[in-house]
C-alpha cells in the first residue's frame, strides 16, 4: 500500500480528467463562449392546473425566489453540498445526453428527448405521453405584477389566511402530486378516445407553452443585466408519481433558439436540463438543479459544456470542478448564510489556462496547509516596456515614442468627449490654479517679484498647453516644485551678493539645461528608469503626498495666527465691550507732513463738522482718529470657520467618492455623484461661505495681464548686462537643474505609467522630457517659472479619469478597466488657467481654505494603493488582525517590518534634506534611493524582494539560475522518494471513476 508522501508526490502526474479538458480546450474554435444565463423552474400545481414555476437564476450569482414569492432575493455565491455534486455527477452518467440536437421548438426537443430514453431503455412507452405533457406545461416567470393584481393577490391571501388550518396545510403538501395524477390520468382517457371526459384544466393542447416571447418578457427589464451576446440554460425539476426511477437528460442544442415563454427573458435556449423522479427526494432534486444550474455558469465547466463531444467529457469537467471545491466544516459555519459576492474572482483565462488546468487543486490544497505550491508562485513582476528599451541608436528613442504615439493622437482626442472629463477639468483646474498662486506668491517672496503670481499663472497655463498637445503621456500635469523654487531662492540671492543680473544668468542655465536634455534624449538616457523599482517610486510618491498633506495642514494652522480664536471673549460682560472712535486733539494738524494746500484746509474744515461715532474703523484710522474700548482688538472666529471649510471640504469629497460603492439610488447617479464628488464638495462649501457671509480669507487672482515688477518685460534679453564669461558658467548650475528636472519628470512619469492603471495607449518618456527641454528654454527666454511633473496632481488626475465596468450581471463588482486616455483635460485645464484673469471677479469668492481641503484630500488619496503604506500601518495591528495581503503569506513579518523600516529612514533623511537649504540636492538623493535598493540584495533574498519590491533587470538572470536549482533539488528528492514504494498506475487513473459517494437520487 502507498504512503501518504508518494502520494502527494504522485499528485504532480495529470489525472485522467485533466488530461480530457487539455484536449477539449485546447482546441479554437474561433470565438469566445457566451455568457450564460441559468434559469431553474420547478414543477408545482397554481389552482388545480400543473405548472413550472421559476425558483432560482443565474448570471454570475445565484438569486433565489423568496418563499412569499413577491421579491428576488440579494444575488450571493452559491452554495453547494458536496452530496449534491455526486448526484449530479451519477445523474450524468446514468441519463441521457444529447448533443448538437437539430430542433428549434419545445415540443420537437422533448420529443427527441423522450425518444432517445426509450431506445435506451430508460423509460418504456406507457409513460411516454405523461412526461411530454409534464414537460409542455406553461412556465409562470417571477416577474413584477401591476399594482391591481398585487392587491388582488393581497385580499387573496387575507382572506384565505382566516380558513387555515393543519389539514389544510396537509393538503397543500400532496397538492402537486394529486394533480399529476389527475392530469396523467385525464391525459390516458383521451387516448382512449374520449375528450369529452377530460378534466375541465386539460381539456386543451399537449403544447401549453407559447411558441413566442411574450409582452412581459420583451418589457422585463432584467434584460439590461444580460449581456448581449447570452445564450440560456434551462434547468427542469420535478417530482411525479408515475416514475420509479429518475428521469434525466442533459440537451445541448446546435444552434441556441428562442423557446417562446420557457425563459423569462428572452434569450435564446442552448442547454435544458430536465430531472423529473419519483416522490420523497425533492430537496435532493433541487440541490441537484441548484448544482447543475451553478457549474453552467461557471466559465470553465460552460467551455466544456459547449466544446463536448460525449458524456465523459461532460463527466470529465465535473470531476475538474470537484477538484477546485473548497469544502466548509458543517460544524464551523450555517448553511442559511447567504455569501455577499466577492468584490475580485479567479481570473477565467487563468483558470482555462492548459498549463495551469492540473495545477488548481495543488493551489486550493495548499490554501489550507503547507504553503508549499503557493511560494513557488511569484507575483507578475515589474516588466521593462519598450519605451525604455535601449535603441543604441542616435535618437533612435524619441523616434520610436513619436512612431508609437501618431496613431492615438486622434482618439486623444475624441476620447475626452465624457461627462467625466468635465468633473476631472475642474477638479484639476482648481489644484493647479492653487498651485500656481501658492507657488507664485513664494516665488515672489524669494526672487523679490521678479517672478511672480501672474508669472506663474501664465507659464503653468503656456507650458501645461503646450506639453498635453504634444508629449508622450499626455495625463502628466506640469507644475512648479518645490526644488525649483529652492533653487530659484538660492540663485538670485547668489546674483544679489556678486552683482549678477539674475534674469539674464538664469536666461542662460535654461538654454545651458534645454541643450543637456537634448544630449540625454539623443543618448536614450532614460532607459536607467528601469531600474527604478517599486521601492524608489513608493519613495519618492510619498514625499510629495506627505509635502502636500504638511503644507494643507501648515497653511490651515497659519489661518489661527491670521484669525486667533477669541478665548478672552465671556458672554456675562457683553455690555463692556464696546468701541469708539476718540477724533484727534484739535491743537494738532490733522497731516503734519502734509503741505497746505486748499485740498488739506478744506478737509480740516470738513474734520470738525464729522460725526466720530458713525465712522468705520477704516475711516477712523483714515481721518486720524482713535479706536478706544475692549472690543477694538475683536477679531471674529474666523479660523474656526475656516477649518470647517477645510475638514468640510475634504471629508465630503472623500464621502461622496466613495457613494458610488452605497446601496442608494440607481448605479449612474451614484456614478454621477462619485465623479462630482469634488465639485460638488467646493459648491457646497462655497456656498456656505457666502450664506454665513464672513470674511474668510479668499483665493486672490491678477486683475490684470502684466508681468510683477513694472521694470521689466515679457522678454528676457540673452546679452548686455552681465560678463561674457557668466555665458560658460552657467552650464555648471544648469547641470544640477537637469538631473533634478529629469529625476523628477521621470519618476513622476513612470509612477503615472505604471501597469497598475492599466493604460492601453502607449508613452513617450524620451518625448516627454524632449518638450520639457524645449518649454525650459522657452520659459526662460520669458522670465516665466520652470516646470516639470507634478506628481501628485498627476495621480489625482488619473484617479479622476478612472473606468470601471458596467455592472451587468447581478451582484457582480464593477472592475476597474483602466484609465480615459486623452488630451483634452490636461488641454482645457491649462486653458482655463490662461483665462483665469479674466474670471478673477468669480474666483474670488473661493475661501482658500476650501483649496487646502482639496489639497489635503490630493496628497491622502495619492496615498492609496501605495504599498509602503499599507506595511506602515501594519506595525500598529496585531498579527491576528492584520489583512490577507499577499506578500505576508510569502514573508516573514520581521523581514516585512525590516524592509519598511528602511524605507521609512530614508524618506526621513529626504524630508530633512527637503526642508534645509541641502534641498537643491534633493535629484541627488533620489538616485540614492536607486543605490539603496541595490545594496538591499544583499540583506534580502530574491524571493522577499519579488513580493516586497520589484527584482532589479540584471537580477532576473540570478534569479532564473536559483529557479533551476530549486526545481533539480526538487526532482531529486522525488525520485528518493518514488523509490521506495510506487503506486499502481491503474489506481491513480481510476481516482475519477470510483468517488464514494452515498445513495445517490438519481440511482
């Protein structure tokens, strides 16, 4: 006899059912499988007449009739019993099977039907006619009832509830069967040549089903849920008295045909399953339906159903299925639980996949012990498109994204015609209008306004057009940053100290900085962003969502210093508080420094004849007076206001994002109102600015379209002012602008590329840091700020434009599908931003406080989906309460908190640097982290970083080289181990064929 080890070792041959669906589906037949719909109906009597009544459906989940019969209940995960399974499986191999059937109506097929049982001697000919008239019988669908009917059904069931008694309930119970009888009966005494003797209810056709959809199943609106190309399945169940063996048979029919009013909707038939069988098993006959109906939607038994060719095959994929089953302890859990649908499934590629077709069980099996399959799997890995391939090639990159990106260009285009386009406009206008006023305020504190509000708003608006018309990844958003604005501070204070013309030496570095972009396009320097792993993204994205959650918090903090809080203020003493304005002593002029002029002596004149208790306190300053009094100094509760816009703001926009996944309203509103959900939180907050009408501090836009400083122009000339030499020296200050803009623009680039958004149009990194070296030389030509990728307000601006399916089947999560790719946002953002001096006199009733709510909200939602993130929350949970994620089924948690602590150092060591003049060397230690994370190899294994990270290009050789050593280790040891005992071949091929099982129902 075989020991347990050889034969889990065994477990690696193919099992004969594996080795049947290989051949099965590996065969093309040229289209893909329709989706199927399961509808099961069960036989029951409706006022002494026979009747299928439908119980059950299926699209993806199972929804059941409840039993009052007026409602659908919640689609859920349909739960079988492992006996039910066998039963199906014997019923299949003891009924009959048609397949590729020629019929096109109900009445020719249950004739095939009853035909093939009889020539195989399943049936004889005396029962014939009774089960084509049971099976012909009209089907009643759960459809939804005019209102008269309900409150007819309604006084019906009032008045028949005062008559209820237990021999009532008695009768009710053998209803069913006692009209069978009748009927069958009524249906030999016809044959015998007397209609006129027939009960009243049977007195018409054998076909009691019409041959046409009826006008409630065009209506029914459940269509919508169903996908166009469906094909049904109608599963039969049902108990009669003249059978005394079950009556099975599985149809597939060659071509799916409508069957008038068999299905509810109306949806062409491909496969019926009909059990019809003797008294006493009716739960049994409909966990059997239950059964059947499940495995024809499911996507790997339904491509079997449809590419059989004989019973075993049919046979074959039920045995599959039963070896994927995840069986539950009775013990452990109730069977009434409904199971909500899951928000992700098994993807169906991988499950129909050949090479992974006997590797399923392996996997399930594993799920509940020794995790020994599931470590062999890694995760999908950090694959190197073709964008960062190294051509060896002079330009032989930028030609190859300009090649990739023609064809898209003119569905960058007409893809932006959505309604979610306009909420993601502005949404990102308001981020960027923000931006560009904060950035351009500090700009013109640090460079003493020779750039500017207005400069900033006029060169985000020229370059954000410019880079979306033309560059590679059209859903980057430029911006100014805060190493720019670093640099900018300490160049300017260089040229104040040494006498240099600031705007003509700055001229220079941005020529100097466009030609080394140039170099490092012509090169194809970018392919060194392959190695660029998921622990230098995560890095680098974090800092700048903390940057913008820190600054949203420091701006909102400043607002208590602007506005204190009045905590002096007491409500008793609100009669002492009082203010008065005191006119100044006559005996002094009113302006000494103030000549005499006939202006001044008219107005001392007009002075003495001014009534002091009406003035403002603007007029009291203005006209020389005193404020005088305790309530002088008060200052409203502005900043507490203000932080209700700010957590107002931010909270309502994180609520109303998440609405779409409530249970109110239909899906599209909640759609709606998810896409909005910015939009929506500003109009609100706006609004209750203006109702409250307190002075909050406001957004403040240029009136006018004027450079800053009056001395100087909208062109920046390259000569005249400052040393021929300062011409040549520029390139070494412009070298450090380069690697910070293409540290920068890159990262930011890749993060916003990543294959998690699942972008469908290619992207140009050579491409995009071409322009950005053009509108470098551009920008500083005009004295306008540098700009490069934000990466913040770029990944707000991919989660505004995020798709997701339409839910069609019930119960089933929408999935997200990708990323609306187009130019027309980026476009119109940047537009608006040009025209917002002109829609100053709107602007300005924003409170800026509602700004730093979308600010805040920016930098939290950037942080999602961020691995490094999830594993820092996972040092304040328990082990027992810390999520599934997949990586701590693979890793020890020691080594995962080891791994987080040194990204968590080194985002401490960039946040110091960034908040120090050592700031300007922030690319610097960006390429650090690069350095970090190869010298992590040496602290971790290949397979930790696999899960923790990306593994870095010239690894995978390393890794392929231990793969192979593990699997000939492997190899060994089961051929040690084969050698002690072997297993019968004939025994591991008849595992299939000799399942115990109980006393099946269909035996």
């Amino acid at each position: 006899m075989a020991s347990s080890s050889e034969t889990l070792s065994d477990s690696h041959a193919v099992s004969p059912a594996a080795e049947r669906l290989r051949h099965i589906l590996g065969e093309d037949y040229g289209e893909p499988t329709p989706t199927i719909f399961t509808e099961m109906d069960t036989l029951q009597q409706e006022g002494g007449e026979l009747e299928w009544k439908e119980s059950a459906r299926w699209v993806k989940f199972e929804e059941k009739v409840e039993e009052g019969g007026e409602r659908w209940s919640k689609p859920h995960v349909s739960t079988l019993t492992l006996h039910s399974l066998f039963e199906l499986r014997t019923c299949l191999q003891t009924g009959s099977i048609l397949l590729d059937l020629e019929a096109f109506s109900l009445a020719h097929i249950v004739d095939e039907i009853v035909e093939r049982q009889i020539a195989d001697g399943l049936i004889s000919e005396d029962v014939k006619d009774k089960i084509v008239f049971v099976l012909l019988r009209k089907h009643r669908h759960q459809t939804k009832k005019p209102i008269h009917r309900s409150l007819a059904d309604i006084g019906k069931s009032s008045s028949s509830a005062a008559n209820r008694s237990p021999q009532a309930n008695l009768s009710r119970s053998t209803s069913t069967a006692s009209a069978v009888r009748r009927s069958t009966d009524d249906l030999s005494t016809r044959h015998a040549g007397s209609l006129g003797r027939l009960h009243p209810a049977q007195s018409r056709s054998m076909n009691d089903i019409s041959e046409k959809p009826s006008s409630d199943q065009m209506r029914n609106k459940f269509m919508k849920k169903i996908p166009r190309d469906a094909e049904a399945s109608n599963v039969l169940i049902g108990e009669v008295d003249f059978l005394d063996k079950p009556f099975v048979s599985f149809v597939r029919l060659a071509q799916a045909t409508t069957l008038g009013g068999l299905t509810e909707v109306p949806v062409p038939t491909r496969f019926l399953f009909i059990l019809l069988g003797p008294h006493g098993k009716t739960k049994s006959y409909n966990e059997i339906g239950r059964a059947i109906a499940t495995l024809m939607v499911d996507d790997l038994f339904s491509d079997v159903a449809y590419k059989a060719r004989e019973r075993e095959d049919l046979i074959a994929g039920v045995d599959e299925f039963l070896d994927e089953v995840i069986v539950l302890p009775p013990g452990e859990w109730d069977p009434k639980i409904r199971i909500e649908p899951p928000k992700k499934v098994p993807s169906a590629e991988m499950r129909k996949s050949v090479l992974n077709l006997n590797e399923l069980s392996q996997i399930n099996g594993a799920a509940g012990g020794a995790a020994g399959g599931e470590d062999e799997q890694l995760p999908v890995q950090h694959e190197v498109g073709e964008e960062l391939k190294f051509t060896g090639r002079l330009c032989g990159g930028l030609w190859l994204d300009v090649k990739r990106k023609m064809p898209w260009y003119c569905s960058d285009i007409y893809d932006g015609f959505h309604i979610q386009t306009v909420s993601a406009v502005l949404f990102i206008y308001l981020g960027c209008i923000t931006n560009a006023i904060t950035f351009g305020g500090l700009l013109g504190d640090a460079t003493d306004n020779y750039q500017g509000v207005m400069e900033s708003f006029l060169g985000t608006a020229l370059a954000g057009t410019v880079f979306c018309l033309f560059g590679g990844q059209p859903l980057i958003i430029l911006s100014s940053t805060g190493p720019i604005l670093i640099f900018e501070k300490l160049l300017y204070e260089f040229c104040k100290n040494n006498d240099v013309d600031y705007m003509e030496l700055r001229l220079w570095i941005g020529i100097h900085s466009c030609l080394q972009c140039f170099v490092l396009v012509l090169s194809d320097a970018s392919y060194i962003i392959q190695y660029m792993t998921r622990f230098t993204e995560e890095g680098f994205s974090s800092l700048i969502s903390f940057i913008f959650i820190s600054d949203a918090i420091k701006k909102m903090v400043g607002t208590f210093k602007y506005y204190p809080i009045n905590r002096t203020f007491k409500p008793d003493y609100v009669t002492s508080y009082k203010c008065d304005c005191v006119p100044p002593d006559q005996a002094l002029p009113w302006n000494i420094s103030a000549p005499l002029v006939d202006d001044n002596m008219s107005l001392l004149f007009n002075m003495s004849e001014l009534d002091w208790t009406q003035l403002s306190t603007k007029e009291c300053v203005k006209y020389g007076g005193a404020l005088v009094g305790k309530a002088c100094k008060y200052v409203p509760d502005l900043a507490l206001m203000s932080f209700i816009l700010f957590f107002g703001t931010y909270s309502m926009t994180v609520t109303l994002k998440k609405f779409k996944f409530s249970r109110y309203f239909p899906t599209k509103l909640r759609q709606l109102i998810s896409d909005f959900a910015i939009v929506i939180s500003i109009l609100v907050f706006c609004g209750l600015d203006v109702f409250l009408g307190l002075d909050t501090p406001k957004l403040h836009v240029p009136m006018h379209m004027k450079p800053t400083r009056t001395d100087r122009g909208w062109l920046v000339m390259p000569f005249g002012k400052n040393p021929w030499w300062w011409y040549l020296a520029s390139f070494v200050p412009a070298l450090l602008v380069t690697i910070l803009i293409f540290m920068d623009q890159q990262i930011s680039a890749v993060i916003v590329n990543r294959k998690e958004n699942k972008l469908k149009k290619s992207c140009g990194y050579h491409l995009d840091l071409f322009w950005v070296g053009i509108l470098m030389a551009v920008c500083s030509f005009m004295g306008l700020p540098w700009y490069v990728a934000a990466t913040v307000i770029s990944i707000a601006h991919i989660d505004s434009l995020k798709m997701e399916s339409e839910s069609s089947a019930p119960g089933e999560q929408p999935q997200f599908l990708g990323v609306r790719e187009q130019r027309l946002t980026g476009t119109l953002v940047f537009v608006l931003t040009g025209l917002s001096v002109f829609l100053a006199p709107v602007l300005q009733y924003i409170p800026m406080p509602v700004l730093y709510g979308v600010f805040l909200y920016m930098g939290v939602a950037s942080l999602s989906g961020i691995q490094f993130w999830e594993r820092i929350k996972l040092y304040l949970m328990a082990p027992k309460h810390q999520p599934d994620f997949a990586f701590l089924r693979h890793v020890p948690l020691r080594r995962v908190h080891l791994f987080t602590l040194v990204q968590i150092t080194c985002l401490a060591v960039l946040w110091v640097l960034k908040s120090t003049f050592l700031a300007i060397i922030f690319p610097v230690m960006i390429l650090g982290l690069m350095v970090v994370r190869k010298l992590l190899d040496m602290m971790f294994s290949q397979h930790d970083l696999a899960w923790l990270d990306d593994i870095l290009p010239d690894k995978d050789k390393k890794k392929n080289e231990d793969d192979k050593k593990k699997k000939k280790k492997k190899k060994k040891m089961a051929v040690d181990t084969e050698s002690d005992e072997e297993i019968p071949v004939e025994q591991a091929d008849s595992v299939h064929a000799n399942r115990p099982a109980p006393t099946l129902a269909c035996e």
